[in-house]
C-alpha cells in the first residue's frame, strides 16, 4: 500500500508542467476501436486508468506500443467485443467503450462499471442513449449486452439527456461516428474533455457540428482514417496544484493548461486572495497567495459551471481558511468523504446530505490520514501542504489513477514531500 509523507507549513515555490488529461485522454483511447487502422496519442499521461484502458484494449484484440508520452494504437484487428470484467470494476469509464464496439463491430458486452466510490452511479443514461442508437440491450444482473438490430450496426437516432452526463454524451459520440444516418444529441454535456473528443473525432474523419455546446450533431461515416492527436493539459491537476498554493501560499507558476477551461476555479480562487495572472501566448498561468485565504460560498455544476473534481482539493484549503465557507455538491451523491480525514488534522466541517459547512481553523495539523477517493487523496495533499508537522497519506493507490507523479510535481514547487 503506497503512503506519502508530507512535511507541511513551507510555502512553496517554483515552476510545474501539467501532465495531459486523463478524462480526454480515456475516451479517446475507447474511441480508436472505431478505426481499423491507427491512431496516435501525444502528451498522454503515465497514470493507472491510461494502463487499465491500455489492458482492456489489448484484451480486445489492439496493439498498444508507448514511447514517452506517445501511445499509437492499432485497432486493424479485434478478436472480441467482449470487455474483461475485471478493467470494468477498476474504471467506471471502461463503459464508454460499448458505444464504440457497437459501432465497429455491431455488439458488445462488459460488466458493471467500477471507479471511485462517489455516491450511486447508475448508467441508465448510457443505455438510452445505446438504445437510441438502435441497439438491443440487455442489462443482466452483472452484464450489459449490445447488439445491433438485425444485420445492423448503429443507426443514427435522437437522443435526449435529461442529464449532461460526461460518460453518457461520449457513449453517445462514440456510438455515432460509424452510425448510419445521423444523431443528434441534445443537453450533451459541455466539458472541455468533450470539445476535445469532438475535435480529435473530426480529426480521424468523423462528421461532427456542435462542438462545445449542448446540441451536437453527427452524421454517420463509412470509415475513418489514421490520425494522432496531442492531448490537452489536464484542468483538475491544475486546479489541485493551484489549491496547494493557497494551502500552503507561496507562488507557482503552472504551465500546459487550457485556461479558458479553468475560468470559474481561477475566479474564486482570487476571490479567496490569490494572484493569478495569465499568459495565454504560453498556455501558462502564475498564481501567488500570500496570505491565509478567505472563506467561499462554492456549488459544483456541469461545465461550465465549477467541477466536482475540484471540490475536494478546495475544500482542502477552505478548511484552513478566514472565516466560514460553504461547498454545495449537486453532480454526486455522496461525495464528502474527504471532510472526515481533513477533520483528523483538526478541520472543522460539517456535513448534511449535499452541503457542507466549514469554519476554518488556522493551521490543521499533519496526523495519519486515508485517501478515500481520487480527487479526495489529492485533497488531502494539498492540506497537508499548509498544515503544522507531519502528515502521512495512506492508500495513494487511489491518487495514482489520475496524477502521473504527485509527490515529483509538488517537490518542484519546493513541497517536502515523498512517497514512502
Ligand atoms: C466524468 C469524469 C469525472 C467527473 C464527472 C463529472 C471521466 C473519466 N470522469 O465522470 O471525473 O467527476 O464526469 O464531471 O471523464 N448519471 C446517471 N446516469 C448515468 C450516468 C450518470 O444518473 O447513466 C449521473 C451520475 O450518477 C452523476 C452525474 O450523472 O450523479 C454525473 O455523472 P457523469 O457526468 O456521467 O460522470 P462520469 O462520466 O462518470
């Protein structure tokens, strides 16, 4: 069992390269079975969901070769559309790959997805929107099964999303590209991760309209053509390092982000009393906090609203903040784990259903604590930047399925930190 032991309370200082994203890589990676040639991926990143998508492609019969950050997959040949339950229980979005298999090859099975423990995460969106691709489905008690209609593989159809659920509209996508006909999807989900997808889609020959706002269209293509595709910084391990700047203060400058895309995070963040300039010519930003930061009223919300995925790192630093801040979570269910270890180092944080309230308390102090989810391991790193003494983080496996080498960027901005 990984563990990362952090010496906190120095501020930090330095200069950090954002590794690419994990939530646009993924797709992209489900979405190269639809070409029966090759695809190649720049800037991917060195994280376990990118080796997990790698085993399940492997498993259904592609060839995966990386050198650095570049990863060509060549999906000429697939030998099953039948995904290994396993990889299903290690990564919830092993799902999207069914929307893919349809298209290429007409069928596809996996079991229940797995991932972080946020709550309920049914996919009863994923299968309308199957559905509406003309799929038969069936949902088993630990299996789904697609298959096209009679002799069919996808056929373009209407799909509306009572939810802009990322994973639904990247099914929904995915599904599409080789349908015959056209989709239109309406409420899609406005992410980042999903401009990308489109563009990297269109980049392999797909027909694509919409991109980056609720109504996409597609219109169905025979075959798509090989293609590579530089991956964009990732906008959460951003975030996290730029709420360890305002845990621990100090100054950073961050570079390899889409700044558009984190807008609303940089908004609060120099509302709690950061400086944040910048430099659109280098995709670069700088942040400086020189003070404990000010308390924030927070509600999460799809793009482009503020992401969930953030919510814990900011509550890592509000929880050492001036007076009383507010964090309202409305995409999960159940997704304050993180509140009761921040309240081992002696954060003040209570929490009813989707709210919590917290009075910050200046400084934590480092303890033993757990990692209880992805984002919410981070989070716990980013406090134990700013806290008094020693802090040790236990259960790291869960931070390693989206940061490349937490302890590695943390220590160029001068952090105390290791992996032990
Ligand atoms: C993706 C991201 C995740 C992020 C989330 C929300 C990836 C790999 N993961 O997850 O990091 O936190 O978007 O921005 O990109 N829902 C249903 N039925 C469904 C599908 C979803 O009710 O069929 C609900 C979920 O339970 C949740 C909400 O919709 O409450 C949002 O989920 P969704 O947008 O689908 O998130 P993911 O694609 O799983």
């Amino acid at each position: 069992m990984s563990r990362i032991q952090i010496q906190g309370f120095y501020p930090l200082k330095g200069r950090v390269s954002i590794q690419g994203s994990k939530n646009a890589v993924l797709p992209m990676m489900a979405a190269a079975l639809l070409h029966r040639g090759i695809t190649v991926l720049a800037n991917v990143p060195f994280i376990e969901d990118v080796e997990c998508m790698k085993g399940i492609l492997k498993s259904l019969g592609c060839r995966c070769r990386q050198k650095g950050g570049v990863l060509e997959i060549d999906a000429s040949f697939l030998r099953t559309c039948a995904i290994p339950d396993s990889y299903v229980k290690r990564m919830r979005s092993s799902v999207i790959l069914l929307g893919a298999l349809l298209g290429r090859l007409g069928e596809g099975s996996c079991g229940y997805p797995g991932g972080c423990l946020i709550g309920a995460r049914p996919i009863d969106l994923h299968l309308q929107v199957l559905e509406s691709l003309g799929a038969q489905v069936s949902a088993g008690c630990d299996e789904v099964q697609v298959r096209g209609r009679g002799k069919r593989k996808a056929v373009g159809g209407m799909i509306r999303l009572r939810y802009p659920s990322v994973g639904a509209t990247e099914q929904a996508l995915l599904g599409a590209v080789l349908a015959e006909g056209t989709t239109q999807i309406f409420g899609a989900a406005r992410e980042p991760e999903i401009a990308q997808l489109c563009r990297f889609l269109k980049g392999m020959g797909a027909r694509i309209e919409g991109c980056g706002t609720d109504c996409l269209t597609i219109c169905g293509v025979k075959e798509l053509h090989d293609s590579y595709f530089p991956v964009e910084g990732d906008r959460i391990v951003a975030g996290t390092y730029m709420a360890a700047v305002m845990a621990a203060t100090g100054q950073a400058e961050i570079r390899g982000v889409n700044l558009p895309a984190l807008k609303l995070p940089c908004r609060l963040l120099m509302k709690a009393g950061a400086r944040i300039e910048k430099d659109e010519t280098a995709d670069a930003l700088r942040i400086s906090m020189k003070e404990r930061p000010r308390g924030l009223v927070i509600e999460t919300a799809p793009y482009p609203g503020f992401p969930t995925d953030l919510q814990s790192p900011f509550m890592a630093f509000l929880a050492g903040a001036k007076g009383e801040s507010r964090i309202r979570e409305t995409v999960f269910e159940d997704r304050f784990a993180t509140a009761g270890e921040l309240r081992k180092m002696g954060a003040r944080i209570r929490v009813q259903g989707r709210e919590a309230e917290i009075k910050g308390v200046w400084p934590l102090m480092g303890t033993k604590v757990q990692a209880k989810d992805l984002r919410g391991g981070a989070a716990l790193v980013a406090a134990a930047l700013g806290a008094g003494g020693e802090t040790v983080i236990e259960n790291c496996g869960y931070i390693e399925r989206g940061y490349e080498d937490i302890c590695r960027d943390l220590a160029a901005l001068g952090a105390r930190i290791r992996r032990i």
